[in-house]
C-alpha cells in the first residue's frame, strides 16, 4: 500500500511493504528514499490489532506522517 502526502508544497509517497518477518514503511521524495525504515514484526502487529483495533502496518503510516508533519523527515 503506497500513501501520497503532502507537506509545505512536497509530495512524499509512503511506501509498506511485506518482509519475511513482518511490515516495513519507507518515506519517499521524487522517488528517492528520504526516511529510515519503520517496521514492525507480524506477530506485533497482530498483537497491535487485538489491543488497539488498529493494523500495525498503518500505525506506521501514521508516525511517517507525524514525522513529516512535524519536520521530523525533511
């Protein structure tokens, strides 16, 4: 799953992908990576989906974000 997200005129694209262990997200400007890499194993994340109701893959997505949003990732 790849998410556009815009940010001071930018357009970043987050990149997940799967892995033999688990999730990865990726920050990605004008098809450069600009970020490291978020991850999370499968089994935390199935952990993260029956505490919290919400995929761990996507939680990922969120701190991106954030961290784009906050200047974290420039």
């Amino acid at each position: 799953m790849n998410v556009e997200h815009l940010v001071n005129g930018n357009e970043y694209e987050i990149r997940t992908c799967l892995t033999e262990v688990g999730f990865e997200v990726l920050v990605f400007l004008d098809t450069k990576p600009i970020s490291g890499t978020y991850s999370v194993s499968y089994e935390t994340a199935a952990d993260f989906q029956r505490a919290w109701g919400t995929n761990g893959a996507q939680k990922l997505i969120e701190y991106a974000k954030s961290d784009l949003d906050n200047g974290i990732i420039k």
